[in-house]
C-alpha cells in the first residue's frame, strides 16, 4: 500500500481539480472585469460620482451572498451539490443581465444583488472536497486559488479592452454568458459526488459555529475579502491620480504584479506542504498582507510604488486564498462539510460586501488613509488569532 505522501491524484480527482476550478474561474472572471474599470465607468453613470454608492456597487453581491452561502451549503447537505450549484448560476445569469441593462447606478447595485444570490461557492468547494482525498485536498484547492489569480490577471488586461469595444452592459452580458458555461461544465465535465451520510442540518450548524479553530478561519476570510474589496475602491483611481495611468494602461501595472506573485506563491505552498511548514507559511502570508496595507498608505506615492505593493498583496491573497479552503475542509466534521463552508464563504461574503461599502464610505467621509490604516488594523487581528492557530493532520483515504 502507498503512502498518502506518495499516492497520486487519481484521474477523477485530477479531473474534478480542474472542472471545478474552471467553474469558478468563468463566474470570477465576469466579477472580476468591472473592478479595473467600474470606478472610472461609475462618473458617467447617474449617481456614480457618489462613492459610497461606488462601493455598494462593487460590494453589494457580498451582501446576498452573505445571506444565503449557509443556506446553500446546508442545501447541498441534503439535497446533493450540482442541483444546488446549477440554480445558483442560474440566478447568477439573472443578476447580470440585469446590471447589463441598467441605466443608473441604482440599477447596478439591484443587478450585483441578484448575481450574489447565486451564493455557490460554499457547494462547490464541497464538491471538491467530497471527490478529492485529503492528502490532495490543498492541491485542488489551490487549482481553484490560482485559476481564480490566473482569471484575475486576464481580467486585468482585458476590461479596458472590452470596455472600449462593448461597454458596460456588454461586460455584464459576458459575465452571463461565461456563468451560462459554467452550467454546462458543471453538467456534463464535473464528476458525480459520492454518497456521503447525511446528519440533520441544523445540529451540523450548531456543530461548525462551535468550532473554534473553524471560528479562526472564518475571521481570517472575511478579512481577506474585505481588505481586497476595499483595496480595489481606491486603487484604479490611484492609479490615475498617483500613478498618471490612463485606465487602459492599469494592466501595464497588474499583470507583472499577478505574474510575478505566482512565481513565489506556487512554490510556498509545495514547500509548506512537504515539509509540515503550512502554519509559518500561512502566518508569513498574514503578516505581509499587514505590511501591504502600510505600504500603500504611507509609501505608495509612485507608479513604481504601487506596483511593488500590488506585487506583495497578490503573493499574500493567493497563498491565503488557496490554503484557506483547505483547512475548512479538514477542519469541518465529514457530516458537515456543507454547513462549515456555507459559514466560512458567508463569512467571505461579508467581507467582500462590507470591504465595498466601508471603503467607500470611508474614503468619501475621511479619506484613502484611514481605509488603508483600517484594513492594517485588521489584518493586525488576524495575525494574532493565526498564531494561535491549530493546524489540522491530513487523515488519508484510500482512492476510489
């Protein structure tokens, strides 16, 4: 018998990796083209020169998805994964035509209502746990970290090009489009789930949000989120006003930062993994993302400047965001898996809501400085309940 250290990934995990990373990627890109653009876009649109309603827009799907990523993970419990994935994207397809075919900011902000109702990602990292054995967990999830980084990165260089070709609402028509994709993927690529025994729903509920250690990582999320949402109120007008970027320029800076972020960040992880180092890597990635927003708010006063920070907050987010998933899944009773990342993207949903809303808010009442030195602040927290963190044991199973 192999050991789990030396045991492949099996076709169908390879398989699953992939599919389900796709699935994110094709509904994160649509989300992702609006943030290099939207900021600029918003001072043409009725009520877009507000930038706490800037923030609503950029955050406002956080605030559904906030509200109903427990019930979706909970349903997927139950009910089974795909049929939960697949009406999710479906309102998702919803939400964006109606953002697509809105003529003010309001109308925007009704639209990113109705794409965070399509709350999946607490089902389809499920999913990926229920078909990936544990020792291979952290590597399907960090396909589905680094697709979301990759989608990022074209997201980047693409919007302004889209934007001067399609505008807008044609943005938001793609991003339906790529989510009608994602369904088809979903349906006919994405392998079908084991039976796993099902437990009532609401004591796996009670279960999960009586888990400290789960309690940690659900902080840590949610600071993540919001410290990039609130990050990216502010940037692109940055950009232009620091930086003296046109907005079709603003990729010259990301893609170098996204790229240049991979090359530290994949070998991290591989590292961490090998050598049981994943808690000083996790906690580096934390303290740097501290630095990160220091950075900006102090020393941040150049094109060259900015680039440098972007480049950092990328080798932090993407070594969080492809760890995190993980550790939920190990951490989380097998009952409850469901239920536990319905709390931990809930979580992540307020803070990408809540990073929008106070980012705008913030910088409209009192300035980028004290966005900037909030974010520190709480990424300061996070550090302090990371160090006290428990890393979990990979506990093998055999392949299927």
């Amino acid at each position: 018998m192999r050991s789990p250290t030396n045991d492949p990934m099996t076709s169908t995990e390879r398989r699953a990796g992939a599919a389900l990373a796709s699935i994110f990627a094709l509904r994160m890109l649509g989300l992702f083209l609006i943030l290099p653009v939207f900021a600029i876009y918003a001072k043409d649109l009725p009520g877009g020169d507000d930038m706490a309603l800037v923030g609503w827009a950029l955050g406002a799907y956080g605030l559904t998805q906030a509200l109903l990523q427990i019930a979706y993970g909970i349903a997927s419990d139950r009910f089974g994964r795909k049929p939960v994935i697949v009406f999710g994207l479906l309102l998702f397809v919803v939400g964006s035509f109606v953002a697509a075919l809105a003529g003010d900011i309001y109308g925007v902000i009704a639209g990113r209502v109705l794409q965070g109702a399509g709350a999946i990602s607490a089902a389809v990292t499920a999913l990926a746990a229920d078909l990936t054995r544990e020792q291979h967990l952290t590597k399907v999830m960090a396909m589905i970290g680094s697709s979301i980084g990759l989608v990022f990165a074209l997201s980047m260089v693409g919007a302004p090009l889209l934007y001067a070709a399609i505008g807008m609402p044609g943005i938001f028509a793609l991003t339906g489009a790529l989510a009608i994709l994602a369904i088809y993927v979903v349906l006919e690529v994405v392998p079908a789930a084991p039976a796993i025994p099902r437990r009532p729903s609401w004591p796996s509920f009670v279960e999960v949000l009586s888990n400290r250690q789960l309690l940690r990582m659900n902080f840590g999320v949610f600071t993540l989120h919001l410290v990039q949402t609130a990050m990216w109120v502010l940037l692109p007008s940055i950009l232009v006003q620091r930086g003296g970027l046109a907005v079709a320029e603003h990729w010259q800076v990301y893609l170098p930062a996204v790229l240049v972020s991979f090359v530290i960040m994949v070998p991290a992880i591989i590292a961490a993994e090998k050598h049981g180092r994943m808690k000083l890597v996790f906690n580096a990635a934390i303290a740097l993302l501290l630095v990160v927003q220091i950075g900006f708010g102090f020393f941040g006063d150049s094109v060259y400047a900015l680039g440098f920070w972007l480049t950092l907050f990328f080798v932090a987010f993407n070594v969080l965001e492809a760890t995190q998933p993980s550790l939920i899944s190990r951490l989380a009773p097998a009952h409850a898996k469901g239920a536990a990342l319905g709390v931990y993207n809930t979580t992540q949903s307020l803070g990408l809501f809540l990073g929008g809303v106070l980012g705008g808010g913030l910088a409209k009442h009192s300035g980028a400085l004290t966005v900037w030195i909030a974010c520190a602040v709480l990424a300061l927290c996070w550090l302090v309940l990371g160090l006290s963190m428990t890393m979990p044991p990979v506990r093998a199973r055999a392949a299927a």
